[in-house]
C-alpha cells in the first residue's frame, strides 16, 4: 500500500508541475502581448526551460510502470531515469537562470555595476553547468556504468552530489538578492514597494526547496540494496518541485499586468452588480411611495368630492323654493336628514 500510495503521489505531483510550468510560461507571453512589450531573451530563455523542466516530470511516468517506488521494481531501468534527469536538471536551471538574469538586465539594466554582477553571475552559472555536466556524463566508467551496468567503477554519489546543489543554491541566492537594494531604493509608497520586494521573493522558496532535497538525499544515500529505488523516491519529488517551482519563479515578476486587470475585471464586476442591486432597490421603493402618494391622494380627493357634494347640496336647497319631487335628489335628502 506504501508504495503504491508512493507512486501514486509522485504521478500527481508530477501532473501538477507539469500544468503550472505550461501555464507559468504560457501567461509570461500573455502578459508581454497586453503589455505591448516586445519578446526578449528573457523570455526565450523561460520557453527553452520549459521542455526540459516537463520532460523531468514526464519521465517519472515511465519509471512507475516499471515498479518505480517499489521494492521489487526494475532498479536498473530507475538509475537509467535519474542518469537522463540528471542532465535535464542542470541544463532546465542553467536555462531558468539565465531567464533571470536577463529579466534584470531589461528592467534594471541602466545601472552599471548592476551589470557587472549579473555578468558574473551568468559566467559562474555557465562554468558550473559545463563543469557538473561534463562530470554527470562520464561520471562512471564505461559510460554505461552511469545506468547500473554490473562492473562499472563510477564516482562517490555523495561528494558529486553536493558538487551540484551547493553551487546550485549559493547562485540562487545571489540571483534573488541582486535586485533588493535597488528595490529597497525606489520612492514608491511602503505598501507598493513591499508587494513588489516580496513578487522578487517568491523566487527564494527554490532554494529552501533544494536545502530539504538535500536533507533527503543525505539521509537515504546510505540506504542500499534492493530498496534504494522506493527509498529515493521523496528525493525525486523533491527534485521535480524544484525545477518546476524555479521556472514559475522566473515568470511570476512578469505576470503582474494580469494579475492587475483580474483585479480590476473583478473588482468593475463587482461595483456593475452592486450598482444594478441598488438600482432595482432603488426603483422599487420609488414605485412604492407613488403607489401610496396616489392612494393618499386618492382618499383626499374622495373626502373633497363627498364634501363638494354637501356643500352644493346645501346651496341647492336654500336657493331654490322647496316644491314636491317625484324623483330621488340625494342632496336634497341629505339636507332634510340633517
């Protein structure tokens, strides 16, 4: 049940990341057209990310149906997922980076010493991508030896392993960092100024995501034998979350200009529907106040005919001589009644 509830989790999650990623990128090029911004290579880069990232999700579909997350799953055919992932994952972060970088360079390029540092961080980003996957692919010898091939002497995974993430995370965080004292020095109210600081923010879950990757890989990394491939799988989902969440990361900033006009859709909807309520309220109520204005009026002028009535009556009786009538004169009558 485990392990099938394990599988199961990972298909979801792989699901999941596989639809936000395609919609992240896919509302980035949304927002460019209603911004009437033309593409840049921050936006290529994003789109060139995308396969990559996806492919990193989607490959863990194949691995299920060969008894990944289980104890008696094909361990080969797994080690053979991880060794392609393993290229995937530095070349979607090598793109996702990238993307960044030159999403500063078009909103705050002006700055020079801005520049300075995002092209030291792009040729750090580049050596470490060229380094790590050049070490990923010869990592064991023969080659083959990378998919499990029985005989094969490969490098320690550990020692390899914290050669990738660590690089990894420490230029995440100077990516994140590199725009906050220019944003810090905006002159823009305190509320607009924190809302922009904490969209530049979101990127910074990425790492926090690769730290707990990290703790999982180092905790079962000493676990072998037939249940590594089950035992690895949390350090798996744990990567497609961080890929996935490092491109969404690089696209929200760009999302603004929809975010905004939902907001102000929602928000014109909102006073339109108010407005017909009060409207119709309105009306209502003013058609019930004719309604008694006119009854009102009604029984006054009822009152005004019966006292006209009397009053032309009495004039009639004391003008004219009173003579016996065969017919009925309600005045008359009224005035000999009284």
């Amino acid at each position: 049940m485990v392990e099938q509830d394990l599988a199961g989790l990972t298909s979801r999650v792989s699901t999941a990341m596989i639809v936000i990623s395609v919609v992240a990128v896919a509302l980035r090029f949304v927002a460019r057209k209603w911004a009437k911004v033309s593409f840049g290579w921050d936006d290529w880069f994003a789109l060139a990310s995308l396969p990559f990232t996806v492919a990193i999700s989607s490959s863990f579909y194949f691995a299920i149906n060969h008894g990944y997350a289980t104890p008696t799953g094909d361990t080969q055919y797994y080690y053979r997922i991880i060794y392609v992932n393993e290229l995937l994952w530095f070349t979607s972060f090598l793109l996702t980076k990238f993307s960044v970088l030159f999403f500063y360079h078009r909103v705050f390029g002006t700055k020079d010493g801005l520049k300075i540092t995002l092209y030291v961080i792009g040729a750090i980003t580049l050596v470490w991508w060229f380094v790590i996957f050049f070490v990923a692919v010869f990592q064991c010898h023969p080659v083959t030896g990378s998919i499990a091939a029985p005989g094969s002497k490969c490098i320690k995974p550990l020692p390899f392993f914290y050669a990738q993430t660590i690089p990894n995370i420490i230029t995440d965080f100077a990516i994140l960092f590199t725009p906050m004292p220019i944003l810090a020095q905006l002159k823009l109210k305190f509320t607009k100024k924190l809302g922009l600081c904490l969209i530049f923010a979101v990127g910074y879950f990425v790492p926090i995501i690769s730290i707990v990757r990290i703790v999982y890989f180092v905790k079962l990394a000493h676990i072998k034998g037939k249940h590594s491939a089950y035992d690895t799988a949390l350090s798996t989902i744990w990567s497609i979350l961080e890929t996935a969440f490092a491109l969404v990361g690089a696209c929200i900033p760009t999302l603004t200009i929809i975010v905004r006009r939902s907001f102000d859709l929602v928000s014109r909807t909102y006073s339109s529907v108010r407005s017909i309520s009060g409207s119709s309220a309105k009306k209502s109520g003013g058609f019930q106040d004719i309604s008694d204005k006119d009854e009102h009026k009604h029984n006054i002028s009822g009152q005004s005919v019966e006292l006209l009535n009397r009053e032309r009556s009495l004039t009639s009786s004391q003008e004219m001589p009173q003579k016996p009538e065969s017919t009925y004169n309600p005045g008359v009558q009224s005035f000999h009644n009284v």
